[in-house]
C-alpha cells in the first residue's frame, strides 16, 4: 500500500539553499509535482528511485538524482530510508545540468552533506549556507550518469533488457545474448550505445547492485546474494559492489 505525502514547499524556499532530511517510510510516494527552484535526491542508506518525464531514474548510495527547476517528477521509494533532499534555488542552478541525471556523490561530498544535516540549527546561518555552497560546487564537477539504469524503447533490446531484470542469474554472454535474439553482436553493441550509453555488461552490473542493495537491506547474507545472481565465488560479486558503490557489501550492510 503507497504512503502518498506532500512536497514540504509549494511556493517558496527558506533560503536560497536548502537541505531536508527525513526518514522515509515503507512504500512512500511523492505524487507528481513541479516547482520553480531544483532539488537533488540523495538516500543514505538505500535506493533512490524518481520517475521523470516517463523515465525511470534509480540509484544506489553512491548516486544521487538531480531534478531541475519546473520539471515534473514523481519521488518513490519501496523501503524504509534516510532520504535529504538539497532544493537550490533557480538562479542558482546554471551551473547544474538542464536534464535530470544521475551524479555522482565522493566520499568528501557525502561527508559534506552529513556534517550539513547534522549540524544545522538555522537554514539562513552563513555557515551551513557555505557548506551546501560547497556541496553545490561539487556538484556542479561530479561525473554524471544518465539514469543510471536506462530503459529503451527498442523492441528487441527491451526485451532483452526485462528477461535480465526478471532473471539476474543469467550469465550468457552478450554474444549468447544477442544470437538467442537473432541479431548480431555488433548489432546488440549498437542499440546499448545509442540507447543506453553503456555497454550491456556494465547495464547487468548496475541492475545486479541495484537488486544486491534490496537483498542486503532484507538481511540475506553476501553468499546468496552471489549465489543467486551466478558468481562463482561471493569475493567476485563484492568486487563488482564495490566498484559501482564505493563499499563492501558488509560495510553497506553496516549503514543499514
């Protein structure tokens, strides 16, 4: 069962930069809203999923999503999380990108935006507003990607793209892939650059710690997480984890 909620502001921000912190029920839903400054997402400890303009938009920690001003957009999330959101207002969004997109978050940022949550007492106070200044700055540099989990409207690459989401276990290789759709592999290559932007294997991976961060936070153990999306070895999938997140999955597990 959704939780619908309300946006916290409708016509106006506190101040020029603004961060809010909550935790997030189970099943909770932004319905779709639009408003005249920006906002970037960003979960402490789970996934952050945004439908805007009909695309999906979901990332792990080490993500976060970056809505720009009078775009409408849609917040959700399946569990419990700690969610901030940083609402900057719009005449100071030119250096941020005009679409929505997935950017990235360093450990110095992470810890930026921390020490801002934890230590605000006053959102006009120069010191908390040259923090998320600094936050912002950061931002503006981090890399970006896409929706980090990007969809196509191809026939054939759509297909495919769901059978691995319903089967993430499946280990074929992209020519085994593409020949069981019967295309080329050359073929396959191309409908993943210019719909997706990423090779196939890097979509796998991304969709697999996407998957892994909902299993964690059910408490099933690495093994079978590693298991279950066909590694040989659990020190195998928690290289791929970490090269995606930043973290082990034990110290995932830790935030939770």
């Amino acid at each position: 069962m959704k939780h619908p909620l309300q946006a916290p502001f409708t016509e106006a921000l506190p101040a020029p930069l603004f961060l809010r912190t909550t935790l997030m029920p189970n099943d909770a839903i932004f319905p779709a809203h639009t408003h005249s400054w920006g906002e970037f997402v960003y979960s402490h400890n789970g996934v952050v999923q945004v439908m805007v303009e009909q695309e999906r938009y979901l990332v792990p920690p080490q993500y976060g999503i970056w809505v720009p001003p009078n775009v409408q957009h849609v917040g959700l999330n399946r569990r419990e999380v700690l969610q901030s959101s940083l609402y900057v207002a719009n005449e100071l969004c030119g250096t941020l990108p005009p679409r929505p997109q997935a950017l990235m978050v360093s450990p110095f940022m992470r810890s930026v935006l921390d020490h801002a949550r934890e230590s605000v007492r006053d959102c006009k106070c120069p010191r908390h507003l040259r923090l998320l200044t600094v936050f912002l700055d950061e931002l503006a540099e981090t890399p970006r990607a896409g929706t980090f989990l990007p969809a196509s409207d191809d026939a054939v690459l759509g297909r495919i793209l769901h059978y691995l989401e319903s089967h993430p276990g499946d280990n074929r290789s992209v020519a085994e892939l593409a020949h069981d759709a019967e295309i080329t592999e050359r073929t396959l290559a191309r409908k993943c650059r210019q719909d997706l932007g990423i090779p196939l294997t890097e979509w796998r991976n991304r969709m697999r710690v996407v998957n892994a961060i909902a299993m964690i936070e059910e408490g099933k153990s690495v093994e079978s997480i590693a298991s279950e999306f066909g590694y040989s070895s659990a020190s195998a999938f928690i290289a791929m984890f970490k090269k995606l997140t930043g973290a082990t999955p034990a110290s995932y597990r830790e935030t939770l």
